[in-house]
C-alpha cells in the first residue's frame, strides 16, 4: 500500500500537490510542503513585465466567507475571497527562486507562468525550464487575467508555442465553465501534456452595510470546498474525452475529496485552500485518511481505482424513470395538460 504515484514521467511520493498560491510563494513554504510529503509544488504564477502591476498586491486580499468558525478545530466549510496577484517578484527573482527550490526540495518543481503573446509565454516558459522547473504549467485561466484574452486567438497559440519549445511537460490550467471540455480537447491537439481543472471562478460580494463592494471593491476568485462539485463534473466529462492526464484543483479539503476526484479519473490532485484555511496539518490529516482508507478497502496503489466511478456511470437514456400511476393511497394532485404527457 504506497501513495505513491507517476505523473507526467516524474515519480511522486503523493497524488497531493501544492496548488499555485500563496503557499507556494517562498522557499520556506516549499520545504513546509517537502515536509508534509507533497507530491510537487506549483509554484506561485510570475507575469510577464508588460503585467508588472500584477507584481503588487492590496492589503487585505482575503475574506473569508460563510466560514463555519472552525467546527471541531478545522473549518469545513468556507468560500475563500481573494484578489490573489502573481509573484511579487521580478523576473530574476523568480528565476534564482526556481533554482532555490530545486537546491532544497527533492519533490518536483512546476514554474507557473502568466503572459499574452505567444512569445512572452515562451519566453517565461524557457526560463522556468533553464533554471531546473520539472514542468511548466501555463495559468491562462486565472480569474484576475485581462478580459480581453480570448482562448482561441490568445491561448491557443501559447499553448502551441511552448509546447514546441519545451522539453519537460507543459500543463494548461483551465477554468470551469461551459467550454471547459472543448478548451481540455484542444489543448490536448496542441499537445499539452496535461490540464490542470479547474482553477478559481471571478465572483463578486458587498457590505451591506456599506453598501458598497468589500476589500479592493473589485471582481475577486472564489473557491473552497463547494467548488469541488462543478470541478467534479468537468473531471469527469474530461477523462470520459481526452486521453492526457488530468491534474484536478478546487474544493478539495478532506482525502474523501481526493479519492473522489481520483475515482472520477484524475490523476493527481493540487490542494490551497485547505492549507490556507486550516494549516499545513491538515496535509497529514489528508494523507493519513487516505492511507486508511486503501487499508480498507485494500487497494495497493490508487491507480487500482482511477477512473472506476465512470465505468459504471449511467447514462441519460438509461436513468430509471417513474411512469404509470401513483401508489395507491396517493392524492394525484397534479394533472397534466391535455395533449401532453408525463416527461
């Protein structure tokens, strides 16, 4: 019984990995995560110098939202509110940090990189490879990029551009919504290696107090464990479609949720808010559940179970419906409409 696991070619202690945030801004966060027995770290997102503001961050930049006051020690249930920005660093600064981690940390390490055209995401992409990234995922999702860049004239090409021009793997980090399956489809024909889903959705909170909009007053990105319901359906719709590897992120805070995602076909599962909210502990937590759990059920290695929620899955035509007359003793209080019958 091991948690261990490849992905992308890279032998990982753990299916868990350490979304790109704040708690993978610095080096000591990095070794808090090696302490923790991550599987690898994304590092927190560097923007090209055209997006230089994005370096700079308003103070406060969290909320928490229909927070649970920390039931029995560990918040549950939450929606973190966030304005999170990229690395506040230059891009020198993030490329000594790529080396510092790899000089430190003996899980692998993700460059996490933010531009617009094609040549800048190469670009960022490059570095992150010549200063020891074990893979580069490309954020074309965040909730706080541009509203001008679109996927088909913008990201499309980026994905195209640096996949040709990298040799370790390139993910493509995506947001949930109704072109989430056909963004995954094209990524895969640019040749991603994998996709990460999904990341934060824009959303929008006020005081009513105040009446005005809280924090920054502007857009923020939502998540938290509500999240992992909509990420579940786009893992599951995902795996069913493309034959890359799918990394799954949002709403994941209990190894209930990590074996979930793995059932539904991810293969590796990147965790933030949990860490945030509750601690590195609950890292240990995680990773000891999930371990009880393969002792339980006696799985050997959660590969054995990858995907197996969707071979049984049913599909629509195959729903079992209610038809003929109610039970007896029920009061049909509804008729339908004549002409129509019951759907």
């Amino acid at each position: 019984m091991a948690l261990t696991t490849t992905f992308l070619g890279l032998k990982l202690q753990s299916p868990l990995l350490v979304a790109s945030g704040p708690a993978s801004h610095d080096v000591n966060q990095v070794r808090l995560a090696e302490e923790q027995h991550m599987g690898a770290i994304v590092l927190k997102t560097v923007c090209s110098d055209k997006y230089d503001h994005m370096r700079y961050w308003p103070r406060p930049r969290y909320k928490l939202l229909d927070w649970d006051k920390q039931i029995g020690g560990r918040s549950k249930y939450f929606t973190l509110y966030s304005y999170e920005q990229g690395y506040s660093g230059t891009l020198k600064d993030y490329w000594e940090f790529i080396k510092a981690c790899k000089d430190h940390a003996t899980v692998p390490i993700v460059g996490s990189v933010f531009a617009d055209v094609a040549e800048d995401w190469k670009e960022l992409a490059l570095k992150c490879q010549e200063n020891g990234a074990d893979a580069v995922e490309l954020d074309i999702s965040s909730p706080h990029r541009p509203g001008s860049l679109d996927f088909e004239t913008t990201f499309i090409a980026a994905i195209n551009t640096v996949v040709k021009a990298l040799r370790v793997p390139v993910l493509v980090k995506l947001a949930a919504g109704p072109d989430v399956l056909q963004q995954c489809k094209a990524a895969e024909k640019c040749g991603a290696s994998a996709v990460t889903l999904c990341n934060r959705i824009r959303g929008f909170d006020v005081d009513i107090e105040t009446q005005q909009p809280i924090l920054h007053g502007y857009y923020a990105g939502v998540g938290g464990p509500w999240a992992k319901y909509y990420t579940f359906r786009h893992v599951a719709e995902a795996a069913q479609s493309i034959r890359i590897p799918i990394s799954a992120t949002g709403g994941a805070t209990t190894a209930e949720d990590v074996i979930k995602y793995i059932l539904l076909g991810a293969s590796t599962v990147q965790i933030l808010s949990v860490i945030m909210v509750n601690g590195w502990e609950s890292v240990s937590q995680i990773h000891h559940d999930l371990k009880g759990y393969m002792q339980q059920k006696g799985i050997h290695s959660l590969e054995e179970i990858r995907g197996k929620a969707l071979q049984v899955m049913t599909s629509p035509e195959d729903i079992i419906r209610w038809s003929g007359e109610p039970k007896t003793g029920a009061r049909n209080l509804w008729k339908p409409v004549e002409g129509h019958g019951r759907s």
